[in-house]
C-alpha cells in the first residue's frame, strides 16, 4: 500500500512536470455589482440576493462555473473603489497612493512592476486586451506608450466605455462616431463589434497564437459600466416591469457619513434591465472563451481569475455608480480556477483586497519576485481554504487625497465590521452581520468598543507605515486617537473646526 501511494504521488509529479508552468488567464469586468453572480447569491439570504425584486437575477453559468470549479472569495473588496486606484492596486501589489495612481486620470508610476512584467521575465507570452485607465488622460488612448510588461497591448486603450470597436487600416479605433469624434453610441454593433464580444475574440485570438507556450493575458471589458446600453438580443431579455427599488432605497439611516446617507432618487427599471443584459453578454462571451481552453486541451492548465474593479450601488441608499465603502460600491466579484492548487468548491470568507491580487497570484504560482509589494499573499489561504497562522483577517480601503473633501475616507474592513475615518464626517461603525444594508452607524454602542479599538489600531498602522494621505488630517488624528485611547463616549469637535486646518475649509456638523 505505501509502494502505491508513493506511485500515485510520483505520477502526479511527473504529472505536473510534463504540464509546465500555468497560463493565467484574468478576466476583469467594470462597475460589477457582485450579486448579479449567480455564485454569490448562492452563499447570501434571499433577501440580500434579490434586492431588485423577488426571484429577479440573471443566470451566469459560465462565471459561476470558474467558482464551482475553482474558489470564491465572499469577501473580496476593491482597494480604492473607483477605477484607475483599484486597478493599479490590483497589478502592482501597492495602494495607490505608491503606485502613483491615487485618483481617476493619474498615471501609474514608471518604476512600478506588474505581475505580467515579473512572468514576462520568465518567458511568458503577455498581452492585455481592453480597458486600461493607468495613462492620464488619454481617451480612448490605443496602445499605452509603456505596457508594464504587457507585450502585446494592441488592443489595450486607456479610457472610455465605448461600445463599438473595430479592426480599421490603422489598427484597432472606436467604431461610433459623432461629429468625427469616438462616440458611446450602439450604432448597429453586433456580435462581432460589440465591444464585450469583440474583446473576447482578441482573447481567442491570443489564446490561439499562444497555446503551445505558457502565456498571461488580461481582458479589462468596460461593461457593465454605463452607459447602460447593450446590443440585442440582451437588450430586451430582461423586462423592466419586474424590476423594483432595493428596499435599503425606503429606508430612514442612523448616523450616515455624508458621502453614505440614503438619497432620494427615482428608481430607473429599464435602466437596470439593461444592467442585467450587459451581465448576461459578459456571461456568454466568458463561456466562449473557457470553450476555446477547452478545445486546445489547456483549460487544465490555466489559471483563470475573473474580478471587477468596483461595484456599483445599483440603487442600494437610493444611490448608483461608486466611490463609497458600501458593500455594493466596494465589495467585488473574485473567483479563481487553478486547477491542482485549489480544491474545487473552495470558498473564502476572509476579507481581502485588490492590493493583495499581485502577491496571491505569484504565490499561488510559486514564482518569488524582489520587488516592493504591500498587498498579503493570500495563496496559502486559496489552497487550503483556512487562514494561515498569524492571518490577519483586516483589509484596508481608502478613496480621496488629503483634503477635507466629502468623498474622501477610509476604513478598516472584516468580514463582519468596518471602521470607517474621514476628515468630512465623524467615524462609522458598521455590523455587517446585524445590519447588511449599512443603515445604521454603531460606533456609539458599547457591545463594539474593542472592535473598534482593535480596528483602528490597525489602521493606524496601516496609515503610518503605507503613507495614507488623510493620515494629516487633524480631524482623522483625533478620531484614531479616541478609538484607540479614549475611554469616555466619542464626541466630535465642529467638523468645521477640524477641517478648517485640513483644506482651509469645512462642513458643519453637530458636536
């Protein structure tokens, strides 16, 4: 019996040797909200499922496949949920005030090392396909001038959520116009041009050329970004009537940063439907590629992630789009398929980052690089689907300068709490697990004192030791001060006050 385990072990070894490296293969979407997943509305209550309405979702067999195959992480959160600071986390390893690309249209640093440059060093074949957002201000901006270690960036264009993209004479361009200008228009797109279905035939394209060396390609699909529009037939699967208001949207909130509070919006059910159909091409254009690994017998040896770059409020606190610590605005898709290394089925509750994505993979990989990295290597976390010794279950997302803007914040985030700092607004507490919807700011009940106490010690740490910019917000000091030194209820100077010395202007609150 020990002779034939020990054959079994050996012929899986041999096994993988003959195998060879892993490709990778990352798949990220755009303004994502996680519950049109079929994947994550497994794994949540009916109510959290269904916020649109009883029994209203869309199927994604395709996606939820890499899941079930694969793991799922519950709790994974865009670093900085807005475009371009969550997408340089996310392939750098760093927060995005080091990766230089702290805001919208600021440029990722020169120095900075992707995980597709470290496996490009390896003799990968790299590539990168769609939406960029790490080169300023170009628009739509074809073919970055620096790639980071996407060789073939062809088809990579800095911004926009165009819908129409083509082949011209000169190469990829946007192929809707309007006064000579690229334009967001439909304009007949179809199942060739549609921007979704064209960037996942480049995908094809590479995966064909490539398949006989190990590769790495990344597709960034600027759906289900608005505007929401989509080609047919998805553009009347979903009928709008079904659709209703998120009931957080009712709802009267306790407490609420500024930038959190319930607004009062008329509710758009066509919109929405539209949402779900730009959902449902993704899903299909996805299987379309997991058939095309199928068929050159390599989807065993590819390593898939699909991901997104933030949420999308959808309606949730009457709100839609980003930019807020919601669980609809930060919290993010993230499934991974690597087949040998992670246990199909595995699902994953700790909370983790976009920042934490460069480290995971090369870990999961067994590739070790030397460059500068603050993200955690969560691969032994994947693999056995337990935290390892030591694991801190805390991951940090911020959005905004050091000004005393309304939309600047950050915060400690568990699987269960948040703590929530801003120069604008008193701290938030949120209990995840009582209060889903996030209606009701708790930091002023007892039962919470040393989670909060715990929370903001770590995120002292992380903002003195990661260079956080609101970190010189007096406001912000004082606040870390009392959650983690104070002994008596919190009470807030006039926010004014405090600002005035942040940004030289302020906004009244209530002591």
């Amino acid at each position: 019996m020990r002779f034939f385990f020990l054959l079994v072990v050996f012929l899986k070894i041999g096994a993988a040797a003959e195998q060879g490296p892993m490709n990778v293969l990352v798949i990220q979407t755009d303004e994502h909200n996680f519950r049109t997943l079929g994947c994550y509305r497994e794994l949540m209550s009916e109510k959290q499922a269904f916020i649109w309405g009883k029994g209203v979702k869309v199927d994604t067999p395709n996606i939820d496949w890499i899941a079930s195959n694969g793991a799922i992480c519950d709790r994974y959160y865009a670093t900085s949920p807005v475009c371009t600071p969550s997408r340089a986390a996310l392939i750098s390893g760093l927060y995005p005030q080091n990766a230089g690309a702290i805001s919208n249209n600021t440029p990722l640093k020169d120095s900075v090392v992707t995980f597709a440059e470290v496996l490009k060093r390896r003799g990968y074949a790299t590539g990168y396909a769609g939406k960029w957002h790490l080169e300023g201000s170009a628009k739509p901006g074809w073919k970055p001038s620096k790639n980071f270690g996407f060789t073939d960036n062809r088809f990579m264009f800095n911004r926009g959520h165009w819908k129409k993209l083509e082949i011209g004479p000169d190469g990829p361009r946007v192929g809707a116009r309007k006064g000579g200008q690229p334009s967001y228009s439909l304009d007949g797109a179809d199942e060739k041009t549609f921007t979704t279905d064209f960037l996942a035939d480049r995908t094809i394209d590479f995966i064909r050329a490539n398949r006989e060396k190990p590769f790495c390609y990344m597709v960034a699909i600027p759906d289900p970004h608005g505007p929401n529009t989509v080609r047919a037939p998805y553009d009347t699967m979903f009928d709008p009537a079904v659709f209703r208001q998120p009931p957080s949207a009712l709802a009267k909130g306790e407490g609420l940063p500024s930038f959190q509070q319930v607004m009062k919006s008329r509710f758009n059910a066509r919109q929405m439907a539209l949402y779900f159909g730009m959902v449902k091409c993704i899903d299909d254009n996805v299987g379309k590629i997991l058939d095309e690994l199928r068929k050159h017998d390599i989807l065993k040896q590819t390593l898939i992630v699909f991901t997104s770059d933030h949420g999308d409020m959808c309606g949730e606190l009457g709100r839609h789009n980003k930019g807020i610590p919601c669980e609809g605005s930060a919290r993010i898709p993230f499934l991974v398929h690597a087949p040998g290394l992670i246990k199909p089925g595995t699902v994953i509750h700790q909370a983790l980052g976009t920042v934490d994505f460069k480290p995971t993979l090369l870990g999961l990989m067994g590739v070790k690089f030397s460059e500068p990295c603050e993200g955690r290597d969560a691969s032994g976390l994947l693999r056995s689907g337990k935290a390892p010794e030591g694991w801190k279950d805390i991951t940090f997302v911020r959005i905004g300068g050091d000004k005393a803007a309304g939309k600047s914040w950050f915060g400690a985030f568990t699987p269960r709490h948040k703590l929530i700092l801003s120069p604008a607004d008193p701290p938030g507490f949120f209990d995840l697990e009582k209060d889903p919807n996030e209606l009701r700011n708790v930091l002023a009940v007892p039962e919470h004192r040393e989670e909060i106490r715990r929370l903001a010690r770590a995120l002292k740490v992380y903002g003195d030791t990661r260079s956080e910019p609101l970190m010189k917000s007096e406001a912000v000091r004082a606040d870390l001060n009392w959650a983690i030194n104070g002994t008596k209820p919190y009470k807030s100077l006039p926010r004014l006050r405090r600002n005035t010395q942040a940004s030289g202007k302020g906004v009244k609150q209530k002591p």
